[in-house]
C-alpha cells in the first residue's frame, strides 16, 4: 500500500495505489490507473476503460476511437426524463444519424434523421426496406403534407395499402398535374365508390357538377333492395304535358369559355319541372325513364283501342258497302219490271 494519505471507515483489498482515497467502504480486488490517459480497471465490477472519460456536464468522450455500450445478454436503456438525443460532437442542437436494424418504439419516437439539407431529414436503409411499424397502435406521418418519393426526392411513387382513410375532416386524392385514376386490380373487379351519394364536381367548386362519361349506368333494381312497392297508376302522359323543356346554358360552361345551348328541365320557382322526378338539386333519370316508358304504354294502350274502333267501323263500312250492293241490285230489278210494264201498256193502249 503506497499513498501519502488514505482516510477509510472500513478498507479491504490486495493493492492500492493513490495519493488521496477518500471513502466510507471500498471493496474489491483490483483498482488500477496508469497515468496520463492510460488504463482504469476495476475488476469484478467491470468497469474497463480505454481513452474515455466523462466530461464535467456528464458527457461520455472518446477523443481517438468510438464507444460501446454493450450488454451481452439483455437490453441497453438510455434513461431521461425527457428526451434521448443523438448529435454532433459539442452540440446539442445539430442532431446526427441513428443507424440500426430497426426501430422500435414504446411510446414517441422523434428523429431527425439522417440530413441531406439544412431542414430535410430521412429514415434511410442503405440495402432493403425501411419500416414504419406500430405492434397495437397507429403509425402518425405529420407535416403540412405527407410526400411519397422516389430515393432521389426526384419524382414520386406509389403507395400501396387496403385502405386509405381521411380523419377529422374531408379527404382528397389528387394531382398537381395530369389525371386520377382509381383502379382495380383487373377489367374483372369493380371499382366501388361508398358514401351516402357519389358527386362528380369541378376541382374549384364542389357545387358546379361535371359529367360523367361511362358505356352504361345501370341502376340498382332488385326487389331485396326496395320495400313498399305498390303499381303505379297515375298519368305519366298527363306528367310529361304538364312539364315545360327548356333550352339553356350552364354557367359553368361559361366561365370557362364554352357556349353550348343545353335541352332540358330547370328546377326553381316558376318552372314546370314535375315534383315526381326532382331528387335535391337534381332531376333523377331512372324516373325520367320510367314515366316515359310508361306514358309509351298509356299511348300504346290508346292507339290499340283506335285501332280496335278502326277496325270496327272498317266492318260497318263494308257492311254498308254490301248492303249498298245488294239494294243496288234491286233497284235495277224494279227499274226493268217498271220499264216491261210501261212496254206493256204501249202495247194495250195499240190495241185499243
């Protein structure tokens, strides 16, 4: 033992080597310093050093290599009560690339990532994929928009999911340029559109409606998907003779330097447009259709029933004709039996 002042309640061990030791109990089997950033070794407890210390505001410093934090068996915890933070050397603002096989969070996760500008920071894999997974929970993207790009931030990509959701508000898809398509996976699997009605508006305002274009619209017709179905007996043609066609032109159109003269029915005070058609803002064609297939049947039922009078007064008239044939035949019998009698009497009168 060599040191010119030790100052212990209780001392055991084979070496020690100081010069100051201050200290209630030390128990062990080897302290150990070399001098001038040499070796510290402190066996049993492990505490094995090579070039670090720590700072006087707790930093861990290496000046010539890297450091490890290993455990062999178990988990590594960095503990805070606030935030864990990766950054440069002697900064605490300018934070630094975190390189790992995955990222498993808890609770919040925040990163900065790896820095390609002065603001952008990237979640990057080098050789495969990159994961953003949450075990029970969601997976939070916030920003003022969410941007999928290629891994040059050149162009963008696809996402691929089984659904996409919009929350706290209304939801879009759309494009800066070109069109949208909303695709199946093949010609075979229908598109399905799900709400309580399907609008198709201008991209400026939802309340200027566009067209539609498409090779048919059938409209949903099974009795499972209707109730209180009774005939309809009413007059479509007496509907249709009460409704006025206009023609007219779109505003729409014309804002955006389209003038083309539309044929149709107007819905607003003053206008004959039949309640019986009107759905909301619009006139609903599968009632068009219909009262117009019906009043074809009312027309046709009316022109069966002229046919049938036609055909009866054709019946008449020929019985006329016959009858007409018949007297006529008559007449010419009783002409000839007046014109022998008149014959006759000349012939009497001679004698005479």
């Amino acid at each position: 033992m060599d040191a010119s002042k030790i100052n212990v309640g209780t001392l055991t061990g084979h070496t020690i080597s100081g010069a100051i030791i201050n200290g209630g109990s030390i128990t062990g089997t080897t302290f150990h310093n070399e001098g001038a950033d040499g070796n510290v070794t402190i066996a049993n407890g492990r505490i094995r050093a090579k070039d670090f210390f720590v700072r006087e505001n707790g930093a861990l410093v290496s000046e010539t290599g890297y450091i490890v934090i290993r455990s062999m068996l178990s988990d590594v915890y960095l503990q805070s009560n606030s935030e864990v933070r990766v950054t440069s050397v002697r900064s605490y603002n300018e934070f630094m690339p975190v390189r790992a096989s995955s990222f498993i969070a808890m609770s919040n996760f925040y990163s900065h990532g790896i820095y390609e500008g002065a603001n952008d920071a990237v979640f990057q894999s080098n050789a495969s994929n990159v994961s953003l997974r949450a075990v029970s929970g969601d997976v939070y993207l916030r920003g003022r928009s969410i941007l999928v790009t290629n891994s040059a931030a050149s162009g963008y990509t696809n996402i691929y999911a089984n659904a996409f959701i919009g929350r706290g508000g209304n939801a879009a898809f759309g494009t800066d340029e070109g069109y949208t398509v909303v695709r199946s996976s093949g010609d075979t699997q229908p598109v399905y559109l799900q709400g309580n009605e399907i609008r198709a508006t201008s991209v400026s305002n939802a309340g200027n409606y566009v067209a539609v274009r498409a090779s048919a619209f059938p409209t949903g017709s099974l009795e499972t998907l209707k109730t209180d179905i009774k005939k309809y007996t009413d007059s479509a043609l007496q509907i249709i003779r009460d409704a006025t066609i206009y023609d007219y032109k779109l505003k729409e159109d014309l804002k955006r330097g389209r003038v083309k003269t539309r044929i149709g029915l107007v819905i607003g005070h003053g206008y004959n447009t039949p309640n019986e058609i009107i759905d909301g803002d619009g006139v609903e064609q599968y009632a068009m259709n219909s009262l117009g297939w019906k009043a074809i049947q009312e027309l046709d039922i009316a022109v069966q029933n002229a046919n049938k009078r036609i055909s009866v007064t054709d019946s008449n008239v020929i019985q006329l004709i016959a009858n007409d044939s018949i007297y006529g035949l008559r007449l010419n019998n009783l002409e000839s039996e007046v014109f022998r009698l008149k014959k006759r009497i000349e012939e009497l009168e001679k004698i005479a």
